[in-house]
C-alpha cells in the first residue's frame, strides 16, 4: 500500500573531503533528533557509490569498519522517523540507483504530496518501485527524463514536484542539493577549510551539525535553488521561478535543535521569545515555572524571565529509553511517561505550578505530566503551551496525527483544560508566534495552527484517514 507520508528526517551532505563519510556520520550524529528510526550514508570514490543503511540510532548503526567501507571525498546522508511509512528497512534512505545518468543517490527531508500521482504515472510506463516512500520517486524521474546532464534531469524532475523537499544528492564526482520553492524545510550551506588551502563543501538540515565538524555555516540554500558542488567549486542555479515562501514555524517551536539557525534566524531566540510573550498573554499566579524537558525548556526560560517567576527544572528526562523497551507485563499507570520523565518531589510540593510545554497534539502525553506533577504535590497545575492550538494536519514533512485525533480540532480550550486534568490552560495567540519567529515578511507557513495551506492538497486528507498509523 502506498503509505510514503509525514517523515520527520534530516539530511547531510559533503564534498571535498578525504573523509567524507566520517564527517557526513558525525552530521547525522548531530541530527539524529530529527529521525531515530533508521539511518544511513551513501559515499562516492569517483567511480562507485557505497551504501550502508540500517534500522536504529547512528551511533550504532556506523561502527568503524561501516565507515571504513564508505571510502570517497563526497557523501550524504540521512537520518529518519516515520510513523507513518512502514518500519522496514527498504525506506531507509539515502535511495541510490545505476542508469543513464550515472550513478546517483538521494536523501530527502520534507514530504512530496503529488507523490501518489507521479508514481501511478511512472508505473503505468514501466518503472518498478522498491519501497513504499515517496522520495523513490524523485529518482524515477530523473532516470526517465530525455535531458542529458544529471543537473538538467534534475531540474526537469524536481520541477513537477509539489511539496516540501530539501535534497542532497550524490552521484560520482559532486553532491547536488535542492530546496523546494516555498521552502518549508531548511537546508544550510557552510564550508570547511583543509590543509594545503583547499576547502571542502558542507550542506545540513540545521547549522548545529555544522558546530559538531568545525565547518563554517555561510547561507540557507534559497527555496527554488539548486546548489552544486564538483570539480568546478561551488554553483548556485535558480532551477523555479518564485513562489510565496512557507518556512515550518514548527521548525522554530519545536522540531529544530535550539542551538541552530534555522531559516536564518536563532531558534533558541525564538523559543525564548515564544515563552516571554506566553508570559504576557496568558500570566499565572504561581510559586515556580517548571518545563517539560526537552521541548518546553527555552520557552519556560523565556516565560520566567518575564514573569519573574523562580524557574525549576522539577521534572527530569532520562534520554537514553530506547525504542525496544520491553513494558513489564504487570500494568503499570502511566508507564511510558514515567519511562522518561521523573519529578523531584522536593521542588513541587505545595506549590502552584506554571508548566511549560511546545504543544498538545492529542493531549494523552500532556494528562499524564499533568497527573505526575499534581501526584509529587503540586498543588496547582496552570499548563501554558507556547504556540497556538494544532488544529490541522501537516503535509510537509512533520509528523502530526489527522484531524480527528488533533485535540483542539474537535474541542474548545476549556474542554481541553479538563481533559488534561489542569487548573488552567494558555495557548500563545497566532499574533505573538509570528512576533517571536520574527516573520515581518510573512514568510512562514502556519497551516497546523490556521488550517489555511499555503499549496493545494486535494485528496489528502482522505487517503490519511483510511491509513493504518502506529501507535
Ligand atoms: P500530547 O499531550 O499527547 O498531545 O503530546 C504532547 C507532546 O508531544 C509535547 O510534549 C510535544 O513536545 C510532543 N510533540 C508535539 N509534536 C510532536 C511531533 N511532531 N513529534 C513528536 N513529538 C511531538
């Protein structure tokens, strides 16, 4: 069944360096909050393209001898999550394939949403798929376009594209990214400077990646821009014509490293401004402001500083669950939460709480901290959520369960308030996110909050509906 939706992934790229599948292995280490489900790197020797891909977290997946088989100065990678493709291994990306062009291979980061279409098409005239995700298709097209350089077959391919998409492709002697053109995923360029002058060319999802490998972060790949870099140095090809930019606000509130700069601007700035508007637009009588770490804690921050509320890190995550946990077969309420996150009693006891989080998507996660704080001794929850209510699925590349299972779609804030058991609940109004991503230009995209898609979508919605999701 066609199920290629919604991945959560990032992607990274080099070219020009003697080892380029050790730096694209630390990129990928680096993004690797961006997708835990599989990973997997392809480099290139000048002649042939090695592949490694394998369900799990990079560090375990890249062993020394991995790497050791991925020789060449040029690599890509990627790192993926999906719950809603299926879990196996033939999704792993990158995707690579020997035809006219050469050999080439693909990484992807976003969501092609005529992908269903394209790929009917392509079936009808002979090509035979090998997984179930969307981003096979973009190698299809390139294999079946009658132009004869890879950057023109490219350029034809990426043209009948709709959707998000930041790629990094790889073929024998240069790495060629893509940015779609509303540009709702990032996609950085920077640089690296090699002994004897030469300097070699890295392209990631979110800068942080850049920090990890000393590379220099120089510009965000523009949407509707082809970057290339070979034998020549670096190019740069306007491949669309403009269109309305959609930057994921989501990037910013909460998929996004907060030590990046994603779309140009400070991610960590973002959140903290996110929780000191929260401050001022939903204000709380309470004795601490305590965050729901990771998401919730540079807005808490922002929240306290504004408010002048102590700030408490009360509720301590243990990162290292992994996803083969086995549950005690004797129930245990709430044993997922509990598996991550533990309160510390001594700082919540008899106190009235501000608890911070990103977002309430179906509300089951927020009851469960809701429930945990007030048994440590809380002695009132106000739960504030630094961005508006999601009320519409995304279609660009995050993952976000359908309509029917969004909360705020089918419930008012207050119906929400008693479902998440709290003495009060604050949303951010859609006025002061656009104030804390900085977006003067209206250049981001808020469907999940405004139900209002910057392209069209057709059938959508329906095809989700009918499709069988994880739990
Ligand atoms: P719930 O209360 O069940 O809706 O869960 C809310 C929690 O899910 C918040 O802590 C968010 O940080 C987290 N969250 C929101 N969106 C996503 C996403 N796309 N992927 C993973 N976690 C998310």
């Amino acid at each position: 069944m066609w199920d290629g939706f919604r991945e959560e992934c990032g992607v990274f790229a080099i070219h020009g360096h003697p080892e380029a599948a050790n730096l694209v292995y630390l990129g990928l280490y680096a993004l690797q909050h961006r997708g835990q489900e599989s990973a997997g790197i392809c480099s290139s020797d000048g002649e042939m393209i090695h592949s490694h891909k394998a369900m799990g977290h990079v560090a375990e997946i890249f062993t020394p001898e991995v790497l050791r088989a991925l020789p060449g100065r040029q690599a890509i990678g990627h790192t993926r999550y999906s719950t809603a493709g299926e879990t196996v291994l033939v999704n792993a990306q990158p995707f690579s394939v020997a035809c006219n062009k050469g050999r080439i291979a693909v990484a992807h980061n976003g969501n092609i949403i005529n992908a269903a279409e394209l790929r009917r098409e392509l079936e009808r005239n002979g090509s035979i798929f090998q997984s179930s995700s969307d981003t096979e298709v973009i190698l299809h097209l390139v294999a079946c376009s009658r132009e004869r350089t890879l950057a023109g077959a490219l350029r034809e391919a990426l043209l009948q594209l709709e959707g998000a998409f930041s790629l990094v492709f790889l073929a024998e002697d240069r790495v060629i990214v893509a940015r779609d053109p509303h540009g709702f995923r990032p996609l950085a360029v920077g640089q690296m400077e090699l002994s004897g002058g030469e300097k070699g060319y890295v392209f990631s999802s979110e800068t942080c990646a850049f920090d990890l490998i000393n590379a220099v972060y120089l510009y965000d790949v523009e949407p509707g821009e082809m970057v290339m870099a070979g034998p020549e140095g670096l190019t740069r090809e306007r491949y669309a014509p403009a269109r309305d930019h959609a930057y994921c606000v989501f990037e910013h509130v909460y998929f996004s490293r907060p030590d990046s700069i994603v779309f140009g601007r400070s991610v960590s700035e973002s959140r903290e401004m996110l929780g000191r508007l929260l401050a001022r637009e939903c204000p709380a009588e309470a004795d601490v402001v305590v965050p729901v770490p990771d998401s919730g804690v540079a807005a808490a921050i922002g929240y306290a500083d504004e408010s002048g509320i102590p700030f408490r890190h009360a509720l301590i995550r243990n990162h290292y669950v992994g996803r083969t946990f086995i549950e005690p077969s004797q129930a245990i309420r709430d044993f997922g939460v509990k598996l991550k996150l533990n309160p510390i009693r001594r700082l919540l006891e008899g106190k009235r709480v501000v608890l911070v989080d990103d977002s309430i998507v179906r509300g089951t996660t927020s009851r469960k901290i809701v429930r945990m704080v007030r048994s440590a001794g809380a002695r009132e929850v106000h739960l504030r959520v630094s961005c508006p209510p999601t009320i519409s699925p995304c279609y660009y590349g995050v993952d976000t369960p359908t309509r029917r299972e969004l909360i705020a779609a089918n419930s008012t804030v207050e119906e929400i308030r008693r479902f998440v058991e709290a003495d009060s609940l604050g949303y951010l109004s859609m006025d002061a996110l656009r104030q804390a991503v900085a977006d003067e230009r209206g250049e981001y995209c808020y469907a999940c909050y405004t139900g209002v898609y910057p392209t069209e979508l057709v059938h959508l919605e329906d095809l989700l509906a009918s499709k069988p999701r994880k739990a």
